[in-house]
C-alpha cells in the first residue's frame, strides 16, 4: 500500500509519499507517518500557569511553554493566526530542540512541568508524545491546550502521560466544528468522556460571541452532567483577521452569560475583560473569594498572591469547603518576561505586520521575513521597549521598512506621522489647562501602566496622565482600589480601544460601583471611534488627533472622522468604513486580504483643510 490514513486527528487525512495531509505537516514514508518538520519550536521559555490558561492546576507554579507552528483546523477569526498559517513549519525562527533537550531545559528552568500551547499538539503530535513521556519518566507533569480532535488511537498513546488538559471548545453543534474545517463535534465529545474517565484534569475553554450564548449554556449543561467542579474558561471573542465586529459581545453582555452559565457550574471564569472579578475563584458554598486573578493579556490571568499566602491545602477560609484543585499553589507567582507567555506573542507579531501593511506590503512572505528577525537575539524585548514611545515607534517603523524592502513608502508613513505630531504640539503650544486623564482598559478598575502608548498619547494630546502615578506591573497593568480611583478624581476618563468597552455600561458600573470622580459626573468618559487608535498600528495618529480635539476643542478643532478618511485612503489605498473594523491592528479591515504582488507605491496623504480656531494658525500638511 503506497498510501495511508493519518490516525492523528479524526480529520484522517489520506497521505501518501511526499503529499501531506490538511495541516502540511506529516506524510506517509516507509510505512509510517512522519513529521515533515521534527523538533522545531517557536517559543521554549517559562511561563505561570495561569498565561496558558489553567487555573485548577498548581496555581501560580511555573511550567516550561513550548510552541510551534501549525494547526489542523482553521477557525474564523483566531487570534493565533500569525503562528498557526502565516509562518512556516521551517521558518528560520524556530529553534531545534530534540525531545531530552526540552526536558533538560524544564529541570534547568525549575519548572514543574511542559506544556504546549498556543498552536494544537496534534499539529506536532510526535515531538510532543516523546516529550511527553521522557518528562512523566523525569517526574515533570505534561500538559496541552488543544481542540482535543485526537483519534482514539493516538489519545490512548499520550493519555499515560498527561496530566491536564485545556480543551478549547470551537462550539456545541457540528455547524460550529464545519467552520473550523472539522466534520462534527462528536470526536471531542468522545475524548472528554474518555479523557475525565482516566483522571486528567480538564478545563474548558469556549468563545463567546453575541450569537452563540444558547449553545454555549448547553455546553455548561453538559459539563454539569460530568463534573460540576470542571471550570469553565469563557473567552469573549475578539474578532482578528476576517472575523466582523459584531461578533463582539459587550463586557456587560459576557459577564451575564457567566452567571447564567453558573447555574450548570460551580466554576465560571471570563477572560479578555481586564477589571473583571469573574476571573476569581469563590467558594461554591459560601462565596468567599480564596484565589484573586487579575487580567494578564488576551487568553490569559495572572495569580495575586496575598501577604498571609494561599490555603496550602486548597480549603475555604471561611468554611470547610475544599476546592477541587490539583496541587498546592506555588509560595510566589512566576514572572515571565515582556511579550513571554500565553498568546501576547501573537499581538507583538501583528504590530509588526501592522507597520508593514501600513506600508502597501501586502505580501506575506515580505511580513514573515520580519517576524523571523524579531523572535531572534532579543527582537522582542526591543520591540516591546519601542512601540510604546511615538517617536521610537517611528524610527523602528523606519527600521522595518528598510529592512522589508519599502524604505520609500516607510518614509512617506513615517513623515506623515511626524507632520501629525508636529501639527498637535503646534496647536497646543501653552496650554492654559491640561485636564487631569485616567486611562482604562475595559472595566473602570483596571487601568493601562503609565508607560505605555496609551498615556504617551495623552500627554502629546495636552493632558495630564494620572496613570503614570499608579505603581507599573502587569500586562498590561493593574487593578486599583475604588478609593484609589476616587482619589485620582480624574477630568477625562478614556477607554482603551483594543479590550474596550461601551461608555454607556462604563458610566452605569461606574455608578453601581460608588465611583465619583469629576469625569463620571459630568459624564466625560470617551472611547475612540476605531479599534487600533491608541496603541498596536500607525492608526494610533488618528487617536492623538482625537484626544487632542477632546482635550482641547478650542485649539484643536479637527475632523477626526475626515482624518480617518484620509489615513485609509492614502495608506491601505480604500475608504474607511466603521462597519468593517475590527480588533486586528494589521488588518485596515475585516474583508483585507494577502496579494502575490506588490501594488504600486502608496501616495503621501493630505490632511483635511479643515478650519481652524484663530488662536491656531491653519497648518495644511502634505508629505
């Protein structure tokens, strides 16, 4: 027989010799299924457990992170795109490590265990089944998140050595699963059954989007029915690449959903909320809160360990109440570094591709190229550093477009967003009033550290930022008290544009929560009209813009809308269209798609000749 069924994944993709199944990744030689590309990985570093994300297993202890290319499905929207398709399963990037090197480096590392995360196991299946074993055989413990469409086959192979699971749901129907390029939900269904009768710890993981909310309460049921105490992680959806924005559910919206969803669980916990307490865990008996979390970056939380510690033994405070977590919580929650753990990876590599697209590349291979560079000798802590300072983001823009080929279109960016700068601090030369500005992200809470864009932005714009008063941590920063807040007493209260939420349920929480700060009672609370306007993508000029005109009316009387116009057009060569945004800062819109050829050279826009207050000369820029 010349040919072969991959037993993998329940895709069972026919493979013959030098033809690789749907993934690209295995083929059939000598009477075997191979790996075409064995012992690559992305990312191999430490990370806390909660990044990956599991929040039942050895809370705030380290594990070794290994990653790498590909997947076998090919959900809408994911937010690991830039990994799982767009770089290649042999990019120069990826570092060879042999099974025994990874666990050397998890022993060396004083990790606890491996997991893979951020692409599925099963795009990697071999490699990660020899680490799995030689890590068991060492006393580490193993685990995954994955889509968990593992053949019977191959789940009994690993099933001796791993420990826990982070099952990523794609739905509850078998529509859900066609989108994803599956052919039914009832493999996953099967392996859970199988995966809860061995004893491996399982959390589950689901997308929530404004549609889905009733199949998804009949996911919480069927969880019930096997273990009330399985956690249930509810990701409010994020739409990337081709997914529409409004798929979004609102804060508001998600929060209700998870208490809903508790009536099948004891266990409901809401990421991509920054602010939210549902990332806590309670006591199902009596409510108390015994584990605190804080958001830490889409997908992801971060372990708050209290002064006196945490119950050693799992058990209630306040009751006698014992909590069905494996393992004692770690004494001290890792810190990982900048862009490390869980899927941030993801976002530093579309700010990348953000400044090149911006450029009129369009070219995949031209972005890729980039990427490459960046995940070598320190890229990313480099990168991190200088996307948070406009004029730096500028130079390393300039960096990027030389290095892609397209310095003149670099260049014509790169002056625009100058000319853009110099227009504002024109306009705002002696101020006779900054108003005072706290900037969140999501909930009122939950505010953005002083160091990053966001509150460059603000300054630039002629305003005081308040958070560079707050202490610096996080990802990307921190809960603060209400008194806290009440005692910043800010003017302006601005909304992050990337995890963002409506200024109208703002307002209402705001209320609720006993907030009463000058901006909510005069109700000076804004949002930006785009995503990706304050930090992320060069549309952050178009945010400068419009806190400078919120700040500032008098001085700075700008047509923002028109502004956004004229960006689009002049450097993504189409019209601006709010329906057709979404949470991606590459991608100008939802229906933006890769070209095998360069277009021609983008035009230097023109600003709006719009009219200006008196007191500020009229200034018409042109690159």
């Amino acid at each position: 027989m010349n040919h072969h069924h991959c037993t993998i994944c329940e895709l069972r993709c026919r493979l013959v010799p030098g033809q690789p199944g749907a993934c690209g990744l295995y083929e059939w030689q000598n009477g075997n299924i191979v790996e075409r590309y064995p012992d690559r990985f992305l990312v191999i570093c430490p990370i806390s457990i909660e990044t990956m994300p599991m929040l039942h297993f050895r809370p705030g202890s380290k594990f070794l992170q290994i990653t790498t290319t590909g997947c076998n499905f090919n959900c809408p929207g994911c937010i690991s795109t830039t990994l799982v398709k767009a770089m290649s399963p042999d990019s120069k990037a990826l570092h060879r490590r042999t099974a025994d090197e990874v666990v050397a480096e998890a022993i060396r590392s004083d990790c606890e265990g491996i997991v893979f995360l951020m692409n599925d196991p099963l795009a990697a299946f071999p490699r990660f089944l020899r680490i799995a074993e030689l890590a068991h055989h060492q006393g580490l413990e193993v685990g995954c998140s994955s889509n968990a469409y593992f053949t019977p086959e191959s789940l009994s192979q690993l099933l001796p050595f791993l420990d826990f699971i982070n099952i990523g749901m794609k739905g509850f129907t078998d529509a859900a699963y066609k989108a994803c390029g599956a052919p039914s939900l009832r493999p996953v269904l099967r392996n859970l059954a199988a995966l809860h009768g061995a004893g491996v710890h399982i959390e589950m993981s689901c997308i929530l989007t404004r549609h889905n909310a009733a199949e998804l309460l009949e996911l919480a049921r069927h969880m019930g029915r096997l273990s009330r105490c399985m956690p249930l992680q509810v990701m409010r959806f994020l739409p990337f690449e081709n997914a529409g924005i409004d798929l979004e559910p609102s804060i508001r919206e998600a929060e209700d959903f998870c208490l809903t969803a508790r009536q099948s669980l004891d266990y409901v916990y809401l990421f991509n909320t920054p602010g939210s307490d549902s990332l806590h865990t309670r006591c199902p008996h009596c409510g108390h809160v015994i584990l605190r979390r804080e958001f830490y970056g889409p997908m992801g939380a971060k372990l708050k360990t209290p002064k006196q510690g945490l119950p050693v033994d799992n058990s209630c405070p306040a009751c006698p109440h014992l909590l069905p977590i494996v393992g004692p919580p770690a004494a001290a929650t890792y810190q990982e570094g900048d862009f490390e753990g869980g899927y941030p990876l993801t976002r530093a590599m579309e700010i990348v591709e953000a400044m090149l697209i911006a450029m009129g590349v369009t070219r995949r291979d031209v972005v890729v190229a980039a990427w490459e560079e960046i995940l070598q000798d320190g890229g990313l802590k480099r990168l991190h550093q200088s996307i948070q300072r406009p004029r730096d983001y500028i130079a390393t823009l300039r960096d990027f477009g030389r290095k892609a080929g397209v310095p003149e279109r670099a260049e014509t960016l790169a002056a625009y967003l100058e000319k853009q700068l110099a227009r504002v601090a024109d306009a705002l030369a002696s101020p006779k009033r900054r108003p005072r500005v706290y900037y969140a992200m999501g909930k009122p809470c939950f505010y953005i550290n002083g160091g990053r864009m966001e509150n460059q932005l603000v300054e630039l714009a002629g305003g005081i930022s308040l958070n560079r008063t707050l202490a610096p941590g996080g990802r990307p920063g921190h809960n603060l008290s209400l008194a806290r807040l009440n005692a910043l007493d800010p003017d302006i209260i601005f909304i992050s544009a990337f995890l963002s939420n409506r200024v109208d349920d703002f307002i209402a929480e705001c209320l609720s929560l006993g907030v009463t700060v000058k901006a909510v009672r005069h109700r000076r609370v804004f949002v930006h009209p785009a995503p990706g306007w304050d930090f992320g993508s060069p549309r952050w000029v178009l945010g400068l813009l419009h806190m400078a005109k919120v700040f500032h009316p008098q001085r700075c009387h700008y047509n923002v809308m028109a502004e956004a116009q004229i960006f689009y057009r002049g450097f993504y060569g189409i019209d601006f269209d709010p329906q057709h945004v979404n949470r991606s800062f590459a991608k100008p819109t939802d229906t933006w798609l890769w070209q095998s050829v360069e277009p021609l050279p983008v035009a230097a826009p023109h600003t709006s000749r719009e009219k200006e207050m008196p007191c500020c000369p009229e200034r018409i820029l042109s690159a």
